[in-house]
C-alpha cells in the first residue's frame, strides 16, 4: 500500500460531480478528507490523503486532471521560509501531527516533515516570524 497527500482544486464547473466516489469505485483508493472548502459556483480545494496501490493512485491522479480538476502535492501548498524561521519551537507546541517537531534537544533545531503535514494551518498564526505559510 502506498500513500500520496494531495491538494485538490476544483474549478466551479466541477464541485457537483462525484470525484472522489469514482476515485473510490473505480481505482480502489482509499480516500481521507483532511480538509475541503467547497461552495457552490466557486472555486473548491480539498486536502486529502490517497491511499491504495501504487498504480492505482497514479492511474486516479491522471484521470482527476482529465476531468478538469488540478492535483498538487500536498508538500509544495505548505513551506517554511527558512531564512525567516528563528527556531523558536512555538509551532511544535501547536502541531498536532509531529509534522513540526525538534528531533534533537541539544541543537534545538525544528524539522519540518512535510509528509506528516495535514494543512491544518495551526502552525501559521503561532510562529512568531511568520515562518509557515500555506498556499491554497
């Protein structure tokens, strides 16, 4: 089994057809909603978490884009600015994944582990610098 986080970004011609059923039927996928904002006639983006054979999440991202719809890692929508992030810790407190976290007490360095991230945004309002930042 393998696992892929993606943004997706729905134009408003798309929010009312069934997406992510199909994903579900027809590839095997199982799909985790981390997080959606979907109105109608706007623009939708949805957070989520594919998980089924490696195959098959590739063969379901591809006809996602077919039907219009933009997929994106998860990874490139949530960043860091490492020339502003003072390692101050706060967003570690607040992280509720360990997406944030300092490995070693001694360096007190945070790492940030992207693949654990699930958007929540927590992060942004609690660091100081305003080193995170989410882009969607």
């Amino acid at each position: 089994m393998a696992e892929r986080r993606v943004v997706l970004h729905y134009p408003r011609t798309l929010i009312d057809q069934p997406i992510v059923s199909r994903l579900i039927r027809q590839y095997g996928l199982e799909v985790n909603i981390l997080r959606a904002n979907i109105t109608p006639d706007q623009e939708g983006v949805m957070v989520v978490v594919l998980e089924g054979e490696p195959q098959a999440i590739e063969a379901g991202t591809k006809w996602v884009e077919e039907q219009g719809v933009r997929v994106q890692p998860l990874e490139l929508d949530v960043v860091r600015d490492e020339n502003r992030c003072t390692q101050c810790g706060a967003c570690v407190v607040v992280c509720p994944t360990g997406a944030l976290r300092v490995e070693d007490s001694k360096s007190q360095i945070v790492i940030f582990d992207a693949d654990r991230c699930i958007a929540c945004e927590l992060c942004v309002p609690a660091c100081p610098p305003r080193a995170m930042r989410v882009r969607f």
